[in-house]
C-alpha cells in the first residue's frame, strides 16, 4: 500500500483494469461513462454518510458512499477521459500534477479517519463503475471487516533517520581546530583533512546506523505492527538530510505519546544525526491493497 508517509509518499500505479473500463459502455455511446475513483474503505455507518456529503474529491469531484455487506467505500465520480490507463500515467508522471491529485486523496482519507476507522486504498484505485465497486466489498467483506477489526483505536506513525554530512563535519572540524596542532606543511595539510573528511563519514554513519537500531528496538515495544520502507531520497523527503531508515509503526492511539517519549528517549544525541517522528496518520501502510477489479468472478 502507499505511506503517507504520509505523503510526501510516491504514488502506486493505477489497477490493470482501467484500460478495459475506458471502453464506451455500449455500442456506438458517443460519451464515456463516468468512473468511480476509490479513497477507502470502512464499516457502514452514518460517519461516513455525513462526510460524504460535505467532502470535496479529487479534482474538485463530490464524494459518495457505495455500501454494500455493511461496509462502505468513499467514492468520486470522475471523467473516464482524464482518469483511464492512458490518462492517469500521463499524471502520475507530472510532479505538479501528481502532487494535487495526492492531496485531494490525503485529505478525504484523513477526513474519513477523523470520524471512523477506515482502510486508505492506494493513490489512484479506480473501477470501472459503483457496481464494480460494491461488488469488489462483497467479494472482499471478511478481509476487510477482520483488518478494520484490527486497525480500530491505532494509528500510524512514522520514523525516519537522517545523516547530514554537513553537520557532522562542521562538528569535527570544530573538535580538530581545538584539539590537534596545525601540520607542518600545506601538503600534509591537505592529505590530514582528506583522511578526516573519509573517517568522519564512515564514523558518521556507523553511528546512524547504531541509532536506528535502538530506535527501531524501543518503537517495537509499543507498536502493534511495523511496517520497512525504503528510505526517501531526493525531493520525495523533503530534506537536504540524506533518509537511512523509514519505517512505520501501527500504534495504539493511547499510547502515542509513550511512544514519542520513548523513541526520544532512544535517539542518543549524535553530531550529524536526527531523528524525526511524524503522524500520526490513517494506517496506509497496514492497509491492504484494492484487489483486482479483473480478478475472477468481477463483474463485467
């Protein structure tokens, strides 16, 4: 599933079956039917009824409720043009474009798991039409009711470690100043600090390294489940630090301020070394992916 990381999360693709659902519905239909964008899924309740009713969706789009065996998907309405196969990898290889489309579906799913517990599906779920839809919750209703069982009253948090060479270096250049008499010669100069620079990287992230695993020990003592991701690089962390460790955690809401106490409490302090907490965030990580609208026994 996708993380929320939340956000700052990297987009999953669309299911296979979009390009069949792009076909006109019926023969010679000079327009294409609407198709039904998936937010997620959670028990039919009046929560989720009343959201739907002031929630605005992905491209502005309204949000509505298709339930069926007690449970309830959020739903929009959307354009088959702008979101069949063709048009959603043209999207989803837009940054700027990508990146709305990810906020309008973050913020449904955060809004729904405001009021009731509910399974984020990932970036991008469509089905051909609400039927399909309700079907895929029938065929599915034991998977889903046993994980909403096992969400219910948790969160997700996330924990991240970075390295920032900058940092580390800045501190070592500070301990050598103060520490170390200046060399003899510009030459030897030169080759101390390139030594340095190559030990204090290594030190940097063995160090790191240390941390993470005893972070990682003292967020399991708390944490229902956890869940690796692979560090953030780039633009997709949204830091100049360098992403060692990504993961998350399912935690007991009641418990998240243990946890926060106690992942601080294990991030020992470390020139060049951070570690971030955030969330808590609807359990995208621990949800489990929209099964295949072209499995068998779907809908035609």
């Amino acid at each position: 599933m996708s993380t929320p990381d939340r956000t700052g999360r990297a987009a999953d693709t669309p299911p296979r079956d979009t390009e069949a659902a792009a076909r006109p519905v019926g023969e010679g239909a000079g327009a294409r039917a609407p198709m039904a964008y998936v937010y997620g899924v959670g028990r039919d309740g009046e929560e989720l009824h009343d959201l739907a009713r002031s929630a605005t969706g992905v491209d502005g789009h309204a949000v509505a409720v298709v339930a069926a065996g007690g449970l309830a998907a959020l739903v929009s309405a959307v354009p088959a043009d702008t979101f069949d196969e063709s048009a959603l990898r043209h999207r989803l290889g837009d940054l700027e474009r990508l990146e709305a489309l990810a906020r309008a579906h973050h913020a449904v799913v955060d809004a729904a798991f405001g009021e009731a517990v509910f399974l984020p599906l990932r970036l991008a779920t469509v089905y051909r039409d609400e039927p399909r839809v309700a079907h895929m919750l029938l065929e599915n209703r034991e998977r889903f009711a046993q994980l909403l069982a096992w969400l219910d009253g948790h969160v997700e948090l996330g924990v991240k470690v970075h390295v920032d060479p900058a940092a580390a270096a800045a501190a070592q250049a500070t301990r050598a100043a103060t520490a170390e008499p200046p060399a003899p010669s510009p030459g030897r100069a030169y080759l101390r600090q390139r030594r340095q620079k190559r030990h204090s990287t290594e030190d940097l992230y063995r160090v790191a390294g240390a941390v993470a695993e005893e972070v990682a020990h003292a967020a399991r003592t708390l944490a229902t489940a956890a869940v690796v991701h692979r560090p953030q690089q780039g633009g997709l962390s949204g830091r100049r630090e360098t992403n060692i460790a990504n993961q998350a955690y399912l935690v007991p809401a009641d418990a998240e301020e243990r946890f926060r106490r106690a992942v601080d409490a294990a991030a020992r302090p470390a020139a060049g070394v951070q570690v971030e907490v955030t969330g808590p965030w609807a359990p995208y990580s621990f949800a489990a992916p929209a099964p295949d609208p072209r499995a068998d026994g779907a809908p035609r």
